[in-house]
C-alpha cells in the first residue's frame, strides 16, 4: 500500500516540474519577449558613441563621446558638454516605449501613407552610431530615428522606426528630452582640475598697455608633496593657501556668451594672460585675450570684474568670460601674491635644540646662547622641569655658567620667529650696495636656530636702513640667501641680547609643601631694629606680629615661590644704578624657612636687600648669595610698602561732627 502511494506521489511530482518547466516558462519568455518589443530602440543604444539632431531648418546640435566625456561638435567645436543634460537624452533614447505601433506596409490599405504621419519631413530627425564598426563595414553603424506630428490629443507622437517599417505611437516627452536650449546643453565650467589634483600652476603674464617692463614673465609654482615652490622666476616657497584659493576661484570661472564674431586677434595667438593647470595625466590651459568693450554711457572706473575674449587650449570655439578684479590682480601679481610670508614657515619648534642671538652691528656686544639639555636632570627640583638654559660666556676656569631660562619668553620667541611675515618682498637679486643700504654687512640681529635632522643651523638676518626700516635674509652661515623681505620693526624688540631677559622668573627653588616660613624679619639696613617682624604658626598665620599681618602673610606667601618681573644685566653690586642714580641697599629682610627632618626641623635663612621703592611697580631686591639683582613681583612691592610705609590706602576720611 505505501509503494503504490509513494509511486503516485513521485509521478505527480514528476508531472508537475515538466508542467512549470515547459509551459510556464514558455509563459516568462513571452511575456518578456512582449515587453521588450514595446520598447523602440533595441540594444544599439547601449553604447551610444555620436549623437545627432536635426531639426528641418537651422539649429541642431552634435555630440560625440571620447572616453568617458562627451563633446558638443555642432554649433560649438569641441566643447564639454553637459554630463545632466547628455544622459537625460540618453536614458529617453534607451527607455523609448510605444503605447501602440502599426506597420507602415498596412497603410496602403486605409489610403495612408507616412506623410499623413509627419514622416515624409519629419520634426526632428535623431541620428547615432553605437559601438565599434562591424565586420566588413566602413564605419560604425548609424541608426536613424524619424520624429513626426503629434497625435490628434496633442499627447502623443508618431515616430517611424529606424528600418522604416513601422510607425510606433510614443509620449511626447521624448521631443521634450531633445529639445535642450543650447546653453543648458554645453557645460559653461573652463578649467576642471581641481585643487587637490592640481601638480602645477602657471602663468604668463603680458605687459599692461602703457608698461615697459615684465613682457612675457613665466610664473610657475609646482607641488612638492606638501610643498607648493615657485620655479620660476624665483626659486622660493609658494604660500599653500593662497595657491588653493586662487586654484578654487579659476575652477569658478565660467563661460559667459559665445559670440559669433570676436577681436580681430584670436586671444590663443595673443593672449593678455596665459593660465595652465596640470592635473592627473591632464593639462588645462585658459588664455584671455583683449577685454570686451564695455557698454555704452557705462562709467569708467573700477570694477567688480572684466569681461574678456577666451579660448581654452585644442577648442577653437571663442567665448567671453568674467574675471573678477582680486582673481584678476592676484594672477598678475602671482610672484608676490601667491609666494608664501612667513620665512620660517617649517620652523618646528620641538626639533629645536639651540639658539643663539648676536648682533654684529656692535662689535663689544656678547652673544646670548640659549641651549635645549638633551636630557632632563632627575630629581624633583625646578632644574628637572626645565629643558632649556641660559648660557652666559664666560672666561677663566669657571667657564660659562649655565641658568635656567624661562619657558615663556622662550615659547614667546619661536612664536614671533614662526610667525614673522614678509611685509614685501624687496629683492631676489640685491646687489652689494643694496646689502650694504639694508644694514646685512653688519646686521643688527643675527639669529642662529639649531634644528635636529637639519644639515646645518638656519640664520636669520636683521638689518636696518637709514629710515630704520628693518628687512630680512635667510639662509646659512656660508649662504646667506639672495631674497630680501622688508619685515616689522618689532620683531627687534623680541630679540633681546641680554641673558637676563631669557633667565627663569623663579628665583628662589619654589618650596616643597612640607615646608613654610617660620619667620620674617625687616630691618634697615646697618640697623638692628626691625621694622617688622613675626614668626608663623603651621598654619601659616603670623604669631605676634609687629607690623601689618596681612602685609607679613602676603611676604611670607611671595617667599614661598619668590619671583622676578624683570632681572637687572650683570652681577651683584653694593648699589643699583637706575634712571641715572645710585640707589643704596636701604632695607634687608630675612626670611627663614623651616623644612621637616627626620630627627628636627631643618632651618635655613635666605636674605634679601631692598633698595627704597623707585616707581609704582618698580623695587630693586637683591641676593648677594645668588649674585643677582631683580625686581620682584607686585604682591611683594605692595606688601613692602605697607611694613616700610604704612598702608598705601589711608581709608575713608574721618567723620566731621555738625
């Protein structure tokens, strides 16, 4: 019983896979043969290679495809055309569906024939070619299709088939597809290498009407990397940013009208300006002719922009383009405008590792040497937070003596050298009388950066004129470089040659937190009576103080992390010269601070010599021990005035009785 089951059930599978396999995909294949024959054109426009229309009088357009770009041939020779408004033809021809079609050899029956249709002289006649030519035939093949009237609905057209036997009815958007306005047809973009493709840009520059000099100056700028450098008619650093503006506003550019008659010299024969951009295996060059003459009752004057004559480069079509007068003044001035200001552009101030300030300009003046440590001394004091030092040239078996320098005066100065921009450039090719007028046969800073992987250190030259404008050389010590760029008088200023103005502003070791100040004492100097005086508690307040507390806390806190606003050049002397006068030692204080030991506290006395207060932020102190001479902080000054003098505010005046 179940053999005889499982035998029928095998049968009736096995009739069914014969039924889907043989009728119902003779069901898929006619209904897509169905399908596919509503469809006008066959595969021939699957690789559409020239496009023609052809309208019955005048206009019409050609298009031809070369690569992966298409080109207007008619009315313009060779132009770009518009990728949109091309594949919108395209994708009409390739989708072009029949509503209904009818044989043309059946219109004999009804009396008809194809002129009843529009197709004797049709509308629009659509000629291409596709692909490569067959065997044996002279070219491509060209498929003709014959646009004729609309149907009596007006919805609907009449087009005859490209072997001419039949007569299909299709939607008339398909006269809409092809009847593209010639200026939505053509792309009006010039040049299309972009910035991030661009390998070089040059320019060729004519003179101005009126000008005698700069005929046929060549400026070209080419990448390196990340490099833009000019090879002509400097070799110098182009400016990154300004070349990719500059590369954007011509990517900008667009063509404006086309006109049927144009200056008497083409502007490819005589260009005013010559303008190449080379991408990517391409090369696009832009040349403006003579300005187009304004119209008429216009004022003179400045404009936003010119018009010129153009040709573009292997096209011979003329046209007009607009110019604006930045863009414009920018290409002209190309040498200057897009040349890189700032001199020290790849200045990185982590491979830095020396700098050395001199200036030859007088011959008395010691040279200031600022050296990165190579490695960081251990310990947790204020030396192993610092990787620079102030070298200050000594003679005798000392040798120089090394002192810490401040990590933002130093942050400072690589800031202005990175930052120090070409007001103008003054000359590439300076002769000796003009080095000799700009003050380089003695200039008045010299600036020497050790940079780690460089061959050798960079020099920085300053010199001034007679009018003290300050100018710029950089280069080497055995090649001094042969441009010269005026720069701002400032960056003088920033140059000190002193080793005093570089020095840390910590002057004292900061103290560690376990430690405090235990006592202060101000005396006159050569007196023993103090002026004020107070021992301090683990809390840090004062303890019987003699004198204003607030006042005694503040010295105290200032003795904490004692520093200078400004250091005084030299040794320490037994009197301060300042604004013309020697000023004596008149006050001392004495600090003495308290650090925990293991077995009692360790005590230690540091003295400072105060002359009297000189201006309102000005007050010399002095360490003979650190053989230095400073002025301290305003908080220290305020606080010492207020222990000398008295409190600077006398306080609300008293109340006057009726």
């Amino acid at each position: 019983m179940r053999t005889k089951v499982t035998l029928a059930l095998l049968f009736l599978n096995v009739a069914l896979f014969f039924f889907i396999f043989r009728f119902e995909r003779e069901w898929r294949t006619e209904a897509a043969s169905r399908e596919a024959r509503r469809l006008v054109l066959g595969p021939e426009t699957a690789n559409i290679r020239t496009l023609e229309l052809t309208p019955p009088v005048g206009g019409g357009f050609a298009l031809a495809r070369e690569r992966d770009a298409w080109f207007l041939t008619r009315p313009l020779d060779r132009w770009p055309a518009n990728p949109h408004a091309v594949n919108a033809i395209l994708h009409a021809l390739q989708l072009l569906e029949h509503e209904t079609s009818f044989a043309v050899a059946d219109l004999a029956k009804n009396r008809q024939s194809i002129a009843d249709f529009g197709l004797e002289r049709p509308r629009l006649t659509v000629s291409f070619t596709s692909g490569d030519a067959p065997a044996g035939a002279a070219g491509p093949r060209t498929t003709v299709l014959r646009i004729g009237d609309a149907t009596p609905d007006n919805k609907r057209l009449y087009v005859l088939s490209p072997d001419g036997s039949r007569i299909h009815v299709v939607n008339r958007g398909l006269a809409d597809s092809l009847n593209v306005p010639a200026e939505q047809l053509r792309a009006d973009g010039l040049l299309t290498i972009r910035g991030f493709e661009t390998r070089s840009l040059g320019v060729q520059i004519a003179p101005r009407p009126g000008e005698t000099g700069g005929a046929g100056v060549r400026v070209r700028i080419r990448r390196e990397g990340t490099r833009w450098m000019f090879d002509a008619p400097v070799s110098a650093r182009a400016s990154g940013p300004a070349l990719e503006l500059a590369i954007n506003e011509l990517n900008a550019l667009r063509a404006k009208s086309f006109p049927a008659t144009g200056p008497a010299t083409a502007p490819s024969a005589a260009p005013g300006l010559r303008i190449a951009l080379e991408g990517n295996g391409r090369l696009e060059t832009l040349f403006l002719g003579e300005p187009v003459a304004p119209p008429a009752g216009t004022r003179p004057g400045p404009r936003a922009a010119t018009e010129f004559h153009a040709q573009l480069e292997g096209r011979n079509a003329l046209f007009t383009v607009e110019v604006p007068a930045a863009l414009l003044e920018t290409l002209r001035t190309a040498q200057e405008s897009l040349r890189e200001k700032r001199l020290l552009v790849d200045l990185d101030p982590a491979k830095i590792t020396a700098v050395s300030l001199a200036s030859p300009v007088q011959p008395n003046a010691v040279p200031c040497d600022l050296r990165r440590l190579v490695d960081a001394p251990a310990g947790n004091g204020r030396e192993a937070q610092r990787d620079w030092q102030v070298v200050q040239r000594g003679e005798g078996p000392a040798g120089p003596r090394t002192l810490p320098a401040d990590p933002a005066a130093l942050a400072r100065l690589v800031s202005q050298l990175n930052g120090l921009r070409a007001q103008k450039f003054q000359s590439d090719a300076p002769t000796s009388a003009d080095l000799e007028e700009w003050g380089f046969n003695r200039p008045l800073r010299e600036v020497t950066l050790t940079v780690a992987g460089e061959p050798a250190p960079v020099v920085l030259r300053l010199g001034t004129d007679v009018r003290r404008n300050v100018y710029a050389r950089l280069g080497t010590a055995n090649e001094p470089g042969n441009s010269i760029y005026a720069v701002g008088r400032e960056i003088i200023d920033e140059l000190p040659l002193a080793p005093s103005a570089w020095r840390h502003r910590a002057v004292i070791d900061p103290l560690p937190a376990n430690a405090r100040v235990s006592r202060l004492r101000l005396t006159e100097t050569g007196s023993d009576q103090p002026l004020a005086e107070a021992e301090f508690g683990a809390d840090g307040e004062p303890l019987t103080p003699r004198g204003d507390p607030a006042a005694l806390k503040a010295a105290a806190a200032a003795f904490r992390a004692l520093r200078a606003s400004r250091y005084l050049p030299g040794p320490f002397t037994a009197q301060v010269t300042a604004a013309g006068d020697d000023r004596p030692w008149r006050f001392q204080l004495q600090a003495t601070v308290a650090v925990p030991g293991a077995a009692a506290e360790q005590t230690n006395v540091t003295t400072l010599l105060l002359t009297e207060r000189t201006g309102g932020n000005q007050q010399f102190a002095g360490i003979r021990e650190l053989d230095t001479i400073f002025v301290p902080e305003q908080p220290l000054i305020d606080a010492l005035w207020t222990l000398t003098h008295g409190p600077r505010d006398p306080g609300p005046p008293p109340e006057r009785k009726p």
